[in-house]
C-alpha cells in the first residue's frame, strides 16, 4: 500500500482513482482489498476462445499419438514434496524444427534430448502452461486419452478450490512490456516504469492476453468428421508411416500409409473404436498383428489406390510438419504412377526404387521451408 500511496502523491492522483485505472488495465492481477470478478468461461466462450482450430486439432493428434498426460496420484511425495502433473509430447531426432516450432507457439515448456533415445521430449509443467494446453486440446480429443485430460482438469479445479486467489493467466508472444499498455490518467510518462515495483505487479512481464478460469466441466469425444480437422494429420505425424514396397523381383509395386497402436492404453481402455474410424474413411479395417507376442497390436492401412487418394487429398488440405512431409511428397509421385496405372510398366521401377531408397530412414537430405506455413494459436 505504501508503494501505491508514493507513486499517486509523485502523479497528484486520488490513489482511489489509480485503483480503478488499476482494475480497468489488468483485471486478473489481484492485491489486498482488490476484488476480482471473473465470467465463467462457458458462458463467454466468444470472449476467451481465439485459438486457431487447424493448430488447436493438430495438437491433438499430436498429443493423442506419441503424447502423455501425466497426473500425479499423491499430492505430495515421500520427500513431501508437492507433485504437479505434466504434459510431453515426443519428437525423433530429426523433429527438432518441429519441436521448437510447437513450443514457440505455446510459449512454455522446455525441450530436453532423452537418453538411451533418440528423441527429445516437449514437456509443459507449470499451471499456466497446462492450462493454455488443456483449453487448445480439450474440446478436440477422440481417444482414450481423454481421460487423462479430465484427470488433469480435476486437477486444476482441485487447486482453485485451495486457493481462493488462484488465477491463470496467459501471455501473448510478443516483447516484453514492463508497464501497463495505457497508464492511468494523470501519470506521467517518467514515473511508468515505478508501476513494476509494487510487490503485486511482479507477475506482469508481459502484456495480459486473457484470463482463463479452471475448467469447470468435462467435454466428451469430437465427435466432428475426421477429415473436417486437422486432428487425423497431427496423430499421422506421431504415429504414421509412408511405405513403398518394390520388390525386386516379382515388379510389383505397393503404396501404402499405415498406422499402428497398441490395442489397449495404460488404463486398460482399448484402441479399436478409434481406429475403426480411421480405417473406414480410408476404406480399409483394422487388422490385430503380433498376436504370438505379449504386446499385441492393432494396424490400420491403405489397401487400394482409393484409399491412399483419401489420405493424399486430406493431407494436401492438412499438410503436415515435421520430416514425414517430405515422406508423404516422395509417396504421392509414387502415386501417381497408380493414378496413372504406369505402376505395372517395368520401364518405370528403377525410378520408383530410387524415390523409395530416399524415403523414411534411408533419408540424408531435409529441408524444412514447409514450417514457414505452420499454424499459429491465434486467428
């Protein structure tokens, strides 16, 4: 208060007037005696939601294919140390741009190389983070894996229940502002950056985008058509494979995109509902491999030029990111060879054996202009 009370008498301002100018400026930053009303955050959805669907449904399916929604079971630990959870995201070696694109975007988190692996692992972990993350992803999910996210919406909701005063904030990406982006009336411009020094202000490094509220209630399913989002081509970009098949002897030439799960989650959930209807729309079925072994699996593939036309037209319209953009241009000229019917001409498969010697694991050359279209948060 004293800190209030030197700058108004500096400025010649009614530290009563200062308080509302305060209050008008930044809503969600509270101080003793300073009453803060916050709307519900399902009853003005227009207000808070401006996230970019494309980048909201990719990570999704980014998460959903190769992500983990950790919630810690215990409060604290044995240490009594206070748990919190966590979200990671996994990316090869060669994703690193990729990487980095997405947690520039999200402005939080950290990147580190895993070891023993080669992949490094996008974790978020503070409450601002996550909650930025839950409210791209929740409405958005189509596998099992929403219930890990309710387990962390709890989670949030649990902790605004202990903390009155308890308030997320997230901060747009831009350069830092020290002072508010309009003074109060009656402040000169030589005392502004005082503002910073009063104890509650320390949290304003940046200029407030909005004020999100914990959740307050659980979304089911997106139930939406696949292929009206950009969710299916985040999970490929996790989990997907672009193969082409050239044997040597017998000419005959195979193109295909396959993806491959585990038939149950950690929650002993199965993956076939999910995965069914991603085989339907590229008209294929979902095929249980690796029975003999403990860890069965379920894999969904294109069978037909009809379906990889499917596939091709979707991710023409929802392109992905990382290295498996430049594994899905080699496979779509190996395309055309089917769209052609020139895949059964001999004269052409020393050119399709030489596209599939450059593809997936046997690539050595990577470019990485196609991120400069990569989705931003906002609209």
């Amino acid at each position: 208060m004293n800190n209030f009370r030197k700058i108004c008498s500096l400025c010649h301002v009614k530290i009563d007037d200062f308080k509302k100018s305060i209050i008008l400026l930044y809503p969600s930053i509270p101080y003793r005696g300073m009453e803060t009303h916050t709307n519900d955050l399902f009853e003005n959805k227009e207000r808070y939601y401006n996230f970019n669907e494309n980048f909201c449904t990719y990570l999704a399916g980014l998460i959903e294919g190769d992500g983990s929604i950790i919630v810690p079971k215990e409060e604290r630990s044995k240490k009594n140390k206070k748990n919190y959870p966590s979200v990671q995201i996994c990316f090869h070696l060669k994703n690193l741009p990729l990487a980095l694109t997405v947690q520039k975007e999200l402005n939080c988190g950290s990147l580190n190389r895993k070891k023993g692996v080669n992949a490094y692992i996008y974790t978020i972990n503070s409450i601002e983070g996550l909650t930025l993350l839950s409210f791209c992803i929740y409405r958005y999910m189509r596998t099992p894996k929403i219930y890990d996210l309710w387990k962390l919406i709890d989670w949030l909701n649990n902790q605004k229940k202990k903390n009155n005063n308890f308030h997320i904030t997230i901060t747009e990406k831009t350069e830092k502002k020290f002072i508010p982006v309009c003074a109060p009336q009656g402040i000169r411009p030589w005392i502004r950056p005082l503002l910073v020094k009063i104890p509650y202000f320390k949290r304003v490094e940046r200029a407030f985008w909005h004020t999100l509220e914990p959740f307050t209630t659980r979304v089911g399913y997106d139930e939406s058509p696949l292929l009206e989002n950009a969710w299916l081509s985040g999970f490929i970009e996790a989990y997907g494979h672009f193969s082409v098949r050239a044997p040597l002897f017998s000419y005959k030439i195979e193109c295909r995109m396959e993806i491959v799960q585990s038939t149950i989650d950690h929650n002993n959930i199965s993956k076939k509902d999910f995965l069914e209807k991603i085989a339907y729309i590229i008209h294929s079925t979902v095929k249980t491999i690796r029975q003999t072994k403990p860890n069965k699996e379920y894999r969904v593939r294109t069978t037909n030029i009809k379906g990889n036309l499917v596939c091709k037209q979707y991710l023409q319209k929802y392109p992905l990111f990382g290295t498996k953009f430049l594994d899905f241009q080699d496979w779509c000229v190996v395309l055309q060879f089917f769209e052609k019917n020139l895949h059964k001409n001999k004269s052409f498969y020393n050119q399709i054996v030489q596209i599939k010697q450059q593809m997936n694991h046997n690539r050595t050359n990577y470019r990485w202009d196609h991120l400069k279209n990569f989705y931003h948060l906002e609209k």
